[in-house]
C-alpha cells in the first residue's frame, strides 16, 4: 500500500489531527506487504493506535465494536470476503463513521468512480490513490483530517432557517450584495476580469450560503428580481472603476429559470444601455443542466444576449452528457472547465487527458477557455502547459468586495505572484 522506496524523509507530522493518535488508524488490506508498509510509514508519522484487518467483514466487525471508531480507514477494493466498495455502502449506514483513505492496484477512473461514490453517501474522503501510495500523498492525506472533518459553524447552521418572507426582505433591502473572484489571463499573470457571486449576510450577521437562497428564489419565482438586483449592483461598480480608468470585465451567473423568462433579456439589455456599459464587457455564465430546461426558450434569450454584443459562457464544461451538442447549438463565447477536472489533474493521467480535450475544444472553436476551482501551484502550472487561456480558484484569489477590488487589482500588478496567499492576508 506505501512505497517505502521514496526519497522523502519518513518523521512525525507536525500538523496531524490530536484524533489520529488517540483515535488511531484501521489498515484493510488483503496483502501483508501492504499492511506492513502501511504500518511503518504511519508509525514513522508519530502514529502508534494501528489496527490492520486482511478483509471487509473484519473491518466492519472492529468498527461496530470501537466507539467512536478509528478516526481514519485505510481501504483496498480488491478483496476477498467483502470488497471495498461493499465496505463503503456499509459504512454509509453506520452512526459514528471513520475518514477513508483509498487505496487501489485498479487503474484512476475505477479509482475516482469509487471516490465518488463515497462522497455522495456522505463518507468524508480524504484521499484516493493508486498502490503503493507515496508517503508524501499519504502525510498530505491525513493533513486534510482537521478540515475534512470540521463541523460547521453556528453560523452556517442557522442559515438552514431562511423562509421566503426573508428572502422577500433581502431583496427588497438590497441585502444581498454582489462579492467578486478575480480571474487571472495565464499568459500575463494579470488580472482579466471578474465572477460576480451573490453573497448574503442576515440580519443577525449570519451568512447564507447561495446553495440555500438562489434555489428559494427559483421556486418562488424571484430568481428574475435577484438577478437585476445584482445586476444592478454590478453595473454601479463598473461605473465606480470606469470612472478611475478600471476597465474590467465582469462575468455574472443566469438561472435555469432566468432564462424561461421572457422579458428578462429586455430587462437586462436596457439596464445595461441606461448605465452606458459596453455590452461586451458583461458574459452571462449558464450552466449545461439550464440548457436542457426549456430550450427555445434558453436560445432565445441567449441569442439576444449574444446579438446585443454580451459574452456567453457554457458553465462547469463537462458535467453534462451532451457538450459537444450544446457548443454547436448555442452561441458560445467561452468555454468554463469545471473545478473536477482540475482537481488532481497533475497527478492523474486520465484527468490531464480530460483536462487537455476541454482547452483543446475551446482552441479550436475559437473561444476563451478558462478553469476554475484552481488551489495548487501544480494545477496552475499544468493549465498553462495546456494553453488555456484563465484561471480562477482559491490560489489566486477568493471573492471580495466590489469596494476592496481595486486594491487587490493593485497588489496584483505590483506582484510577481499574484497568489491569494501573497496578496491578501485573509484569503
């Protein structure tokens, strides 16, 4: 399972969850060899509360009797008795779970079919490698358990009460205010423009996740009112950057449901002619799954959009099951790679693979191609190698305020990494 024969320098982790030790770790491997590295590499780490078990059932016998259980699993999938993926459907069931390193001979997309799988039944994962998996991946795996297992603050769990009379009020206030992500042109390094994100802090401070209130406004037919609330808001800050020779383009999100509502291209073409914008410095983002929604109504709207001059964007590429249709139906301007082909695409061939027709396809269509979800040095690296075109992530910048935007744009120009991490203390 760990390749010992690795020129990293096997000693305690300093920052391993207090859990792990006490807690300990469950090995499931049906190979001794595997076991046994697995067992030296952790202890190397500081870690002594080992268990190993040689199959699935046993595994599951130690978890129903240790309470709380092992902080982590370190599971194979071949294996006889119970497999690894039985083990996964019956650790879903289970009250008290443990984390889940995977660990497979099986080739990646076997591998990341799997992972998946365990992420929606609600395991928390913090790894899923080929074998032998190497010391460095697995000391960054167990790294992850603080975060990966963090239980959310009060905050957040006091948003799941918003209504609809809330959600009316927010927007009568204009409560809900428009942050934005900067993306970066990777041939630059320099800032090409901006995501606005809908952001939301009640009355009481509390923020509100847009996963809740963006579906409250699609059921209860205000998804159109939020969208000009925004749109709004966006347009006053472009002027307020115009006016200090800031021209930066902003890409905005469109609903499923904006786009069946007829009057709502009119709406935002004369919003935008009032407030004496350019067209061409608005992309609306639309994501595949609206296309499919109403789709005379989404080309209508996105082609008048497109004849007024506005940028069209086809939203987290590749989630859908029908993308190269959906690029010869629509008029595209750009081309938005979703976060789960980047992610481990520099350590995994078969995400590269993917990763590299995603740019290739927006290449020769003649249109921007830009990732998001970028958190590593590594997957900015790669995405420049493959020619795409921008990126935006967490690396290089977190949403902020249209009001803190400039500063940052600043810092940005002044620095030869244009890393969040460098730039802004609070990223």
């Amino acid at each position: 399972m760990i390749s010992l024969h690795s020129s990293i320098n096997l000693s305690p982790v300093d920052d391993l969850h207090e859990d792990l030790y006490q807690r300990g770790i469950l090995v499931v491997d049906d190979s001794s060899m595997h076991r046994y590295s697995a067992h030296l590499c952790l202890r190397a780490f500081g870690i002594d509360n080992i268990v190993e078990v040689p199959n699935g059932k046993l595994a599951l016998d130690h978890l129903t009797r240790q309470v709380p259980p092992p902080a982590v699993m370190m599971l194979d999938l071949e294996m006889p008795v119970m497999d690894g993926i039985e083990v996964l459907q019956q650790i879903a069931t289970l009250a008290h779970k443990p984390a889940v390193i995977l660990a497979s001979s099986s080739d990646e997309v076997l591998i990341s079919a799997v992972a998946t799988m365990a992420e929606a039944l609600g395991i928390t994962l913090l790894g899923a490698f080929r074998k032998p998996i190497n010391p460095a991946d697995l000391s960054d795996a167990l790294s992850s358990y603080a975060a990966a297992t963090e239980v959310p603050e009060p905050q957040i769990k006091n948003a799941l009460n918003i209504d609809l009379a809330q959600l009316k009020q927010a927007l009568e206030r204009a409560s809900i205010q428009v942050f934005y992500q900067p993306k970066i042109d990777l041939s630059t390094m320099k800032v090409a423009g901006v995501e606005a994100l809908a952001r939301w802090k009640n009355t009481q401070g509390d923020w509100i996740p847009p996963s809740l209130f963006i579906p409250l406004a699609e059921e209860h037919g205000l998804i159109g009112d939020l969208t000009l609330s925004l749109l709004e808001q966006i347009l006053q800050d472009m002027n307020t950057w115009w006016e200090q020779g800031n021209y930066i383009p902003v890409a905005m999100n469109l609903s499923a449901k904006s786009l069946a509502e007829f009057n709502l291209a009119n709406e935002i073409i004369q919003r935008v002619i009032r407030q004496g914008i350019p067209a061409h410095f608005i992309t609306f983002e639309i994501t595949e799954s609206a296309l499919v929604v109403d789709l005379p109504s989404a080309l209508a709207t996105i082609s008048r959009l497109r004849l007024k001059g506005f940028g069209i964007s086809i939203d987290d590429y590749g989630t859908g099951f029908s993308s190269m249709q959906q690029l010869s139906r629509f008029p595209f301007s750009e081309l938005k790679i979703d976060r789960s082909f980047v992610h481990g695409a520099p350590e995994r061939q078969y995400l590269r693979n993917i990763l590299k027709s995603a740019i290739d396809t927006g290449i020769r269509l003649g249109i921007t191609t830009v990732a998001e979800g970028v958190e590593t040095e590594a997957e900015l690296h790669l995405l420049k190698s493959l020619g795409c075109n921008q990126a935006q992530g967490f690396l290089l910048a977190r949403p902020l305020p249209g009001r803190e935007l400039l500063g940052w744009i600043e810092r940005a120009a002044q620095s030869q990494t244009p890393y969040a991490k460098h730039l802004y203390p609070d990223s």
